[in-house]
C-alpha cells in the first residue's frame, strides 16, 4: 500500500512542478514583452530587436 501513495504523491508533486515551471516561464515572457518591448532605453530596445532578426523571427 505504501508504494501506492508514494507512486501517488509523486504524480502530485511533478503536477505541482510542472505547473510552478509553466506559470514563471509565463510571467517571465510577460515581463520580457513589456519591459523589454516597450523600454525607452534605446540600448535595451535594440538588444532586443538585434536578438528577434539573428532567430530569422520578423518584427517590422
């Protein structure tokens, strides 16, 4: 029966993880969007914006 319940909260725990994990990558894309997107600081716009054109990713 023991085996059971660590087989079970085991399951739980990587759930928790694996929700924990998605959450941060979400605030932190978030922050990256409108922090690093819409800066006024020309140095950290354009590092930005040098970083989408070397991933082949379009931006204007």
């Amino acid at each position: 029966m023991s085996t059971n319940l660590n087989t079970a909260n085991s399951a739980v725990s990587v759930k928790t993880a694996s929700v924990a994990q998605s959450l941060t990558a979400i605030v932190l894309g978030l922050f990256v969007v409108g922090f690093v997107g819409f800066s006024h600081v020309e140095a950290v716009h354009n590092a930005a914006h040098d970083t989408r054109h070397a991933n082949a990713f379009p931006c204007h």
